[in-house]
C-alpha cells in the first residue's frame, strides 16, 4: 500500500470508530504521506491523530546505502516540521516509551512517531512465504540480458530487480557496453521514469517493473495510455509479494493484468510461466510493435548476500 493510502485509511478508520490507528512505514515513504497528514490530520484542520511507527533506515551513525542516508538524515527534520512530536527507540527497553506516550497522545489527541533504527527489534518468525512459480528471477533476467545484449537500455525497479540486473552485468558481462538505470529508491516511480524518457528520446528501452513497485501507482498507466504512438516494452515480474521488505503479500492476484494491460492501452500482452517458455515469449516480446506487455511469474527466491548498485554517477552517465 502507498504510504499515502495508509494514512488516509488511518484517517478513515479513527472516523469510524475514534481509535487511534497506527501505520508503519519506513522513512523512505514519508514524503508520498505529507498530503493526506498535512491536508487533512493535521491539528490545524481536522485533528485527527495517528501514531507512525517509522523504520529509519540511513540514521546517523548507521552505515547505510548513499540513498538511505540521505533520507534518514533529514527524516527527524521532517517530522519536526509537520508538528509531529518524535521519539527514537534505540534498543527494546525502549519500547516502554510507546505505551506511556501513546497514554498521553489519547488524552492530548496527537500525532506521535516513533523512529525504529536497523536492528532494534529483533525478529521472531520468519512471514516468507513462498509462491507455486517455477522461475527464478535470476534466471529469467540472465536470459533476457543475453538476449538483449547491448540493444537496449534498461530502466528497472528498486529493490532485488536492480540489484540482481546489476549483479549479473558484472558477473556474466564485464566487458560488454550497457546502459542501465537503477531505481535504487523511487518505488513505484519505474513506468513514470522509463515513459518520460522515451517521450523525448526514440531509443529501445526496456522498463523492469515488480508487482508491488506496480500497484503503488496504477494511475501512471493511464499517462501511457494517452499516448498513441509509442514503441514501450514493460516487462512485469510478478512474484505477488514486497520481497524485499518481508515478503508480505501484494495482493495483486485481485488484479486480472491482462485485461488490464489491454484496458490502459497495450497493444500486445505475453505471460511466461514456465522455463522452458522463456527463450522463445523474449524473443516474440521483443520483436512485438507498440506497446507491449509482458508478465514473468517468478519465485520469491534471490541471489544470496546482494550487494548494491555503486557510483550511481557513472550508472547515470553511461546511461545517458
């Protein structure tokens, strides 16, 4: 769920009953919240208060990827600014705090957040689950990279996607010329990107998109739908879950997505299920007209111990 949905079907639920809700998010989706907060639960407008439990990823002292860091150090900053009295748990003694502030916030009826660095709260079971897919992500990327060669630039989602892309660039095509962009943050912004460019640049590009990245933003189809003449290849795999947060259901099998790939505009629509499809549905796929769509039904397994997409300076200037 976009962070921006959640708060407002927090708002929805303190109308129905006047209990005060709490949304969990990490600080990475605070800006898509700031509307609906600032717009309408704010206690200049409506008064209506929340509790946010706020996973900080990049918090000072942390060590963390470029992009987190950036966000988490101006995390507490933007709490501030939205009026939203913040306290930090650093450790599990500190989870005491939420009981007594969240007794005051009921009788004040305020917003409080609380910031949750890496590895505070230890895990106690593991929620993943897996799905009846066949395909291994990885494999099916290898093929398509091997297919693709140097014809294509690529635009991928955050997340395992771009770090598996990225992975398997280095390990099976050092030497080779590519041009890729990693959404190394942006969830949900991957289709936006990849239509934006190619409004103003006629070259092949192939948009990576996972099932969860999809839905924060469904609307985003509706700009591509608008435009007639396009050659626009959207490659979604779909392994019906947020992997790298969890592993928590995305609910995207409520989702007919061919039916829904015709409806906003796509002139073509390809489904690989299993291995043995795969070489020849790419090779279709690519050779396809207009805007074409195509779902892999994957697995939720990943590479081991990934790491992340570095010098995103020279990433963006090879791309260009």
């Amino acid at each position: 769920m976009h962070e921006g949905t959640a708060c407002s079907a927090g708002i929805g639920s303190y109308l129905a009953n006047k209990k005060i809700p709490v949304i969990y998010l990490q600080n990475s989706g605070l800006g898509n919240l700031i509307n609906p907060y600032l717009s309408l639960a704010h206690k200049k407008i409506y008064s209506i208060p929340l509790i946010f439990l706020v996973g900080w990823r990049g918090a000072p002292g942390k060590k963390d990827e470029e992009q987190h860091l950036v966000t988490g150090n101006v995390t507490k900053k933007l709490l501030t600014l939205m009026n939203i009295k913040t306290f930090i748990l650093n450790n599990d003694n500190d989870l005491i705090k939420i009981k007594s502030k969240v007794s005051q916030l009921k009788k004040k009826k305020e917003t409080i957040a609380f910031l949750i660095k890496k590895d505070t709260i230890k895990k106690e079971r593991n929620i993943f689950i897996n799905n009846n897919h066949k395909i291994s992500r990885e494999y099916f990327l290898k093929q398509l990279l091997l297919n693709c060669k140097d014809k294509y630039r690529i635009v991928s989602s955050t997340g395992f996607i771009s770090r598996e892309i990225d992975f398997l660039r280095t390990k099976y095509q050092k030497n080779q010329k590519y041009k890729d962009f990693y959404l190394v943050g942006g969830m949900g912004h991957t289709l936006s990107l990849s239509l934006g460019y190619l409004l103003k640049k006629n070259n092949k590009l192939l948009c990576i998109d996972g099932d969860g990245s999809m839905l924060m933003h469904l609307g985003s189809f509706l700009d591509l739908s608008s435009v007639k003449k396009i050659d626009f290849k959207y490659i979604l795999l779909n392994n019906e879950s947020h992997l790298s947060v969890g592993g928590q259901s995305t609910s995207i099998n409520n989702l007919k997505i061919k039916d829904f790939s015709y409806s906003v505009g796509f002139n073509n629509y390809f489904q690989i299920k299993n291995n043995s499809e795969i070489k020849k549905k790419i090779e279709k796929f690519l050779k396809s007209k207009n805007k074409s769509f195509l779902e892999v039904k994957v697995t939720k397994n990943s590479i081991q111990n990934l790491s992340r997409p570095k010098n995103l300076k020279k990433i963006k200037n090879n791309f260009l």
